[in-house]
C-alpha cells in the first residue's frame, strides 16, 4: 500500500471475511471458488459443502432450477441483475423460511474463456415477512365485505388468509349472539354452540364440517377467546394438555402435524359475533407480530360480518312482514281461476291482490314499491290496504289509481326520499264474467300479458300511466277487451322480466312462450315461467295469473223495467219465477222485499228506465238494480216519526254484504245474499218492513 492508496485485494479480503451479504464467486462452470462465511445463512455450513459445488447443491432448500434460471439469465444477457427476491429454506436452517434479495453480475475471463459471475446475496426476510403481513391486510382489506352475505363474507375472510398466512383458517359463529350487536354485551358461555360458516382449505381433514353448530370443548383456546375476548398465540404438540378435552375431536390437528394456531375474537359493536382460527403445519410457527396480523383480520372481518348479520335480521322481518302482508288462501272465484308465485329474495315491495268485487267480478292487482327492507314492507302495507278498500268502493279503474296516487303522494312526503322518483308502480285489472269485458290500468307497471285459449299471445296497448307518487298529474287510462273463456292473464313485476339479463321486450317474448300451453295446470304454468325466466336471485318477483271464466247465461237474469211505481209489483213476480226456476224457494220472500226496496229506490231518486238483474252465483244471491242518476244513496237511520228513510236500512239487514257501483254513464245498488246461510224469520222481517212504512208493497 503505497501513498495511502488501499489494495483491492485488502478490499476484497475485508468483504469476504467481515460483511453480513453473502458473496459468491462462480467459474465459468457455475461452482464457487470464494464465498464469504459470515454471510447470514451459511455461518453454520462447512466450507467443503459449498467451495466447488453448484448453487442447488449446497442451497437444496430453494425451489428447483430457480436460480440456476437467474444465472443462466444474466450468461445469456451479459446484462446485470439486482435485487430479485428469492424465496426459500436457509441453508445452514432448513426450518427456517428465508427470503433474499440476488444480485448477480457477470465477470468477463481474460484467458478468454467462459464468463464468470459474482452474486450477492442480501437476507431480506425480517423485512419480506413485515411486507407480507401488510400485504396480508390489504388483501384482506380489499377482499372481504364484497356482499352483505354473512357465508360469503366468512368465506372470503378464509380466501385471504390461505395459503398467504396460513395452512388453514376456520370461521365459526354464534348462532345468536348474547345480547344480540349491543355494546357490552356479556360474553357468551362456553356451552354455546358455534356454526361452523367456513373453513380453507376444503380438503383439510376438520372435526366440524360446514354448518355443523355445536359448542367447542371446554377448556380450551376456544373457550377462553370467547370469555375474555383476547386472540391467542397457541404452540400446538401431542402433549398439549387442553387436546385432552376432547382427544377425538382433536386428533386431525396432529394427525396434520399443526404445529401453532392463533384462536382471534370476532367482535363488534362489544359483543362476541364468533371465532377465526388460523392454522400451520407447513409454513413456519406463528410469531407474536402474526398475533396482530390475526387481531386486524379479524376485526376488519367483523364489521362485514356484523352488517351482513344485520342485514339478515332486517331481511327476515322484512320478508316475514313481506309473506303477511300478501293474500292469505285466494278464494275460489267464478270469474277467474288464480295461481301465483311470490319470490321475495331481496326483501322489496313487490305484492299482489285478487279481490273479488260485485257482480261476480274481480280485480287482479300487482305492485311494486320503491325499496327494500322494513321500510319498504311498511310502505307496500299502506298501498296494498288503501287500494284493497279503494277497489271494494267500485270505483273505476281510473278513478282507483288516481286515489291511489294521492296516497302515496302523501306517503312521499312522510318517508326518505327516494332516488327514482316515486314510490311505486302498479298494474289493476278488472275483469267482469257475465260480459266477459276486461278493463286494464297501469301506473309505470309492466303491461299484463294476455294469451287466448290457443296459446297465441294478444296484442293489447295498455296505456303506460305515471308511476305513484312521482308528482306527475297525467291521467291514466284504461285499456278494454273482451277476452274468450279460457284466455291468461299474467301480471308480474319488473324483478321477472329483468332477472336473466334480457331487455323487457325480450324477457315478455319468454314469458308469452313459457305461457302457451293454456291446458295446462295453472300453477305448473307459474313454476315452469319461474325456471325460464328466474334463474338468478338477484331480486324479488311476483307472477299473477288468471285463466278466464264465463258466467253461464243460465245464471243470469236481466230485465229493463220503465220508471213508474206500478213495476214495483212486476219486479216481485219476476224475481218469484227466477228463483222458483233455480229452485231457490226460500230466498223468495227476502230476494222480494230487497228488490222491491232497490226498485222503488231508483224510481223515486233515479232517473231513465230502471234494469233490475239477478245473478245466482256459488251459494250466493245477487240483486241489482240500475238507473242512470249517478247521485249515491246514503243509508239513514229514521226517526219513529218518519214515514219513510228506513229502504237501504232494510236491504242492509237482510243482505250480507251491500254497495254502490258506479260507472259514467249509471249507477248500480246492489246486495248480495248467501244461500248457505240460515233464512231471517219472516216475523222479524215483516216488523221491519212495517216499521218502515213501504206502502207500494
């Protein structure tokens, strides 16, 4: 060393003999002819293992040909290569996981053989196994959540956590929390079972397979993670004393060769929702920083998974007040045959209606609400009540779903607003047996779809009216047809015809297909438009249909009688041989007196020629008279001294149901008698028509 100036060699020497990297000098031939050995992972490997031998003959523990890739590299680059990380076992430790960074740089020979190479070698893996554990979170962070699904949710925890963490990962859950969510809730005791929701990966051997719910052995790191709600670190081996509390049970974890587990509260909110287990039998033992890994996972999974239990409590009453809030058993009816199915998968405000209304009609309702949940169900019971009590008012169709929209218009103004603009849509139709005349009406609802007895599709424009409560005064108008007996009538709602993706022309072309089959059983009908036109559960749908009926003309019977008292009388014989040709002697006397009351009610107030019509219907009597005064009647309560006033009080007492019906251009009071039912006693009967003092009998 002359001048001051250091020797290379004297440098090289110090590198070799004093620095932590590991340094390795290759041949031409790839064996090493100068390595350092205080480099971290060869300090403990004689020199003779590694001067003369290839990289894989002295570090068997990185994967097969991976560096011998790396070296072939830079030979065939001529082109350096830094800092690549390599993963492995260290050399001098086989059970110890190590990551490295390698550098390899080529050295040119001046003999002009074949290029040598020096690596460097950097133990990276303190620094690698914090960056792991980060990226851990993150995926975890990124990953879970996705859905408000609580398996899904479990399953994606596990997802995350296998392989990069650990072997194997289980979520178990309490069924129901002690105390529910609530803050402070006590602990759970340790004879409270836990629903095994989801475990990685599937193939591992496990005492407790999916859905099983039973309570973990007591005492063990289950146990005591559930009553002090802190994660443990467990060393796992055959001479494990908590193993004792249920050896069977137990057995796959030694039989795996688990060799430590981390056992981490899932809480939220302050109550225990349940445990996640995390598993290694491969990898390296868990260390104390893994712990907080473990906290984090779990903490960051029990939000998700308390919102997606939440969101499961609110579905279920939601659904269940969904499933109550729809018709109970739908009558048998002579004006229609009904089926339906009712899908609520998502808990919206799809609902449906078949209620019967006079003269044997009926109205088919089907609606759908703004929403989803408690709130939605609420709002849908308010409509489904005010339309229900609307239609038995027989009021127009029109008329109905402008009352209608008045309601929910007010509903809008009490309740959150709503990002589409209104609060619901619906679709009525009335359909009357005797005429056999169908009357359409829409409020931004999917048009019925009509199919005659032939299976071919009929053409109707329904006019598309504004949807309720959007503010929108336009009027809605009714669509009229008359259909043949036999003919469909499929009301649905839009979560049908959206469900498999098509748009609404194509998905009402499936439907008018799966429908064709007119002769077929009609809830077979319902299923089989199910499978064609459901196959997601993505939300809720309703499907209503109706197969067509025709009153026989037998049944009916129809009269236009002139407007003058002296009829009164004729009305009477009418009815007496009408009911005496359907065999119906004694409703005689009571149809008599009612009639008589309507008659005389309309020839008095009423105007034009009066139309007096019997219809005799499954165990029941309908009388109705019609004028053209469109004025309705008020039923009053006559004073002792009143000559008169007590005609409908009379008609109300000896029918079982009674009403006014109107139409533009009449109005018809009608009453309707069950058959089945025990006759009045005349003696009551003739005191009440004394009493009100009906002369023109």
């Amino acid at each position: 060393m002359a001048g001051g100036s250091i020797d290379d060699a004297a440098v090289l020497d110090a590198l070799f003999s004093g620095s932590p990297q590991g340094l390795f000098v290759f041949d031409s031939e790839q064996r090493v002819t100068r390595y350092n050995p205080a480099g971290r992972g060869v300090r403990r490997v004689p020199a003779e293992d590694i001067l003369g031998h290839s990289v894989e003959e002295f570090a068997p523990g990185f994967e097969a040909g991976e560096l011998r890739a790396l070296i072939d590299e830079v030979l065939g680059t001529g082109e350096p290569l830094r800092g690549r990380l390599v993963r492995g076992r260290s050399p001098s430790d086989p059970h110890r996981a190590l990551a490295v960074e390698v550098s390899l740089f080529p050295v040119p020979d001046p003999d002009g053989g074949g290029p040598g190479l020096v690596g460097v070698v950097e133990d990276v893996t303190e620094r690698q196994a914090a960056a792991d554990r980060l990226a851990v979170l993150g995926a975890v962070h990124a990953a879970v959540g996705s859905t408000l699904e609580t398996a899904t949710t479990a399953d994606e925890l596990v997802a995350a956590l296998v392989p990069a963490f650990a072997d194997a990962a289980g979520v178990d859950l309490l069924d129901d929390p002690p105390g529910g969510s609530a803050p402070g809730a006590a602990p759970p005791p340790a004879s409270a079972p836990l629903r095994r929701v989801s475990f990685a990966p599937r193939s591992a051997e496990t005492s407790r397979k999916r859905d099983d719910s039973r309570p973990f052995p007591f005492p063990t790191p289950y146990t005591q993670v559930l009553n002090d709600r802190r994660a443990r670190l467990v060393r796992v081996s055959p001479t494990s004393p908590w193993l004792s509390a249920d050896p069977d049970g137990f057995a796959p974890l030694i039989r795996a060769d688990v060799h430590s587990m981390i056992v981490a509260p899932l809480t939220a909110r302050g109550a225990v929702l349940g445990l996640l287990t995390l598993y290694r039998h491969r990898m390296d033992p868990f260390e104390e920083e893994d712990l907080e890994v473990a906290r984090q996972a779990a903490s960051t999974a029990a939000a998700h998974l308390d919102n997606a239990r939440s969101f499961d409590r609110e579905h279920t009453v939601a659904t269940a007040l969904h499933r109550r809030l729809q018709p109970g058993t739908v009558p048998e009816l002579s004006a229609v045959e009904t089926a339906h199915v009712y899908l609520p998968e998502s808990a919206g405000g799809e609902w449906f209606d078949v209620i019967p209304l006079s003269g044997t009609r009926v109205a088919l309702v089907v609606g759908d609400v703004v929403g989803h949940g408690i709130e939605a169900a609420a709002t849908m019971g308010q409509l489904r009540v005010a339309l229900r009590t609307l239609v038995l008012q027989d009021l127009e169709t029109d008329e109905l779903l402008t009352h209608l929209d008045e309601v929910a218009a007010q509903l809008a103004q009490t309740s959150a607003p709503t990002t589409d603009g209104h609060v619901a849509t619906c679709a009525v139709t009335v359909y009357d047996p005797v005429s056999r005349r169908c009357t359409m009406v829409r409020a931004g609802h999917p048009a019925p779809v009509l199919i005659d007895p032939d299976g071919s599709p009929l053409t109707v424009d329904v006019p598309e009216g504004p949807a309720l409560g959007a503010g929108d005064k336009r009027a809605f108008t009714p669509a009229v047809v008359e259909l043949p007996p036999g003919s469909l009538l499929a009301h649905t709602t839009g979560g049908l015809l959206t469900a498999a993706g098509h748009d609404r022309t194509t998905a009402v072309r499936r439907l008018e297909h799966a429908l064709a089959s007119t002769t077929r059983p009609l809830q077979e009908l319902c299923d089989t438009a199910v499978y064609r036109m459901a196959p997601s559960r993505r939300d809720d749908a309703v499907l209503l249909l109706a197969r067509t009926r025709a009153l026989p003309p037998e049944r009916v019977a129809d009269w236009t009688l002139p407007a003058d008292a002296s009829v009164v009388g004729t009305a009477r014989r009418l009815v007496d041989r009408q009911l005496a040709f359907w065999g119906l002697d004694e409703a005689v006397f009571t149809t008599e007196l009612v009639v008589s009351e309507l008659v005389t009610n309309a020839i008095r107030y009423g105007e034009g020629p009066v139309r007096l019509r019997l219809i005799h219907d499954r165990g029941r009597l309908l009388s109705e008279v019609t004028d053209a005064n469109s004025a309705s009647p008020h039923l009053r309560h006559a004073r002792d001294c009143d000559e008169g006033g007590r005609g409908l009080y009379i008609v109300m007492r000896l029918s079982s149901r009674w009403g006014v019906r109107h139409s533009r251009e009449d109005k018809t009071i009608w009453a309707e008698q069950r058959l089945d039912d025990e006759p009045p006693d005349p003696s009551v009967m003739l005191d009440a028509f004394d009493t009100a003092g009906a002369a023109e009998l």
